[in-house]
C-alpha cells in the first residue's frame, strides 16, 4: 500500500505596495538656485527631489555650503571648478562650471587666466580642452 504524502499548498503573498516618494517642498525653486550657481543640474540630481528627498535635502544644504562665500569667494570658486574640470577633462562639468560662471558675473578674461594655471600644472592638452569648452560657451 502506497502512503501518499500531504501537499502543503502554496499561497500566494502579494507584496506591499510601493510607497510612492513625495516631492520636497520647494525644491524646484532649490534646483533653480542651484541651477544658477553651477549651470546645467544632472537629471539624476533632480530626480532625487522624488526619489530620495532626504539625500536631497543632504546635497543641497552642502551645496550651499561650497559654494557660499567663504574665505574665498564664490567667484573664485567658480573659477578652481573650471580648471579642475578642464584637467580632468570632463565636458559636462566644465559646460555646466562655465554656464554657471556666467551667471554670477565670471568674465571670459577671469576663466582664460584660470584655465592658464591649469596649463602650468596639468599640460598643454588640459589647457586646450578647457579653452575649447570656453570658446563654445562664452564666445
């Protein structure tokens, strides 16, 4: 005689609906602020108004504090993240640096004069990208 052994059924778990994020209140007007201080806002940076406010809430605030003036001023800043992209030779950064240079008043003399500190100590080629990304931008 054959001895049939008991089948515990499956039972089907459905799973917790998502939470669906919340938009940070007055974040829009944040990342147009931001958008003025340093140009172009990645859209993965804007979607953390949504997805993970709370980082986004972190990444302003120290935002804000870089770039506020300090001992040195925002302009000057500015001017070190240009040169810094340009050497790294990252075309977003630099486009973004040099759009948002222009709205706080960086002349095209002040980033020329920069990217020639970039050329002393980071090489002709970095010089060369950083002037080329400037040409574009600030003709």
């Amino acid at each position: 005689m054959a001895v049939k052994k008991a089948v515990a059924k499956k039972t089907a778990v459905k799973p917790a609906p998502a939470k669906k994020p919340v938009a940070m209140k007055g974040s829009a007007k944040e990342l147009k602020t931001l958008e003025m201080k340093i140009g172009k806002v990645p859209k993965f940076f804007k979607e953390l108004t949504t997805k993970e406010p709370e980082m986004f809430n972190l990444v302003m605030k120290f935002e804000q504090h870089i770039w506020d003036d300090g001992k040195i001023s925002g302009k000057t800043k500015k001017l070190i993240a240009i040169a810094i992209a340009a050497a790294m030779r990252d075309q977003h950064a630099v486009r973004a640096q040099l759009a948002g240079a222009k709205n706080i008043g960086v002349t095209k003399g002040e980033v020329e004069e920069a990217l020639r500190v970039t050329f002393l100590l980071s090489g002709m080629p970095a010089y060369v990208y950083g002037k080329a990304q400037l040409d574009e931008v600030m003709p």
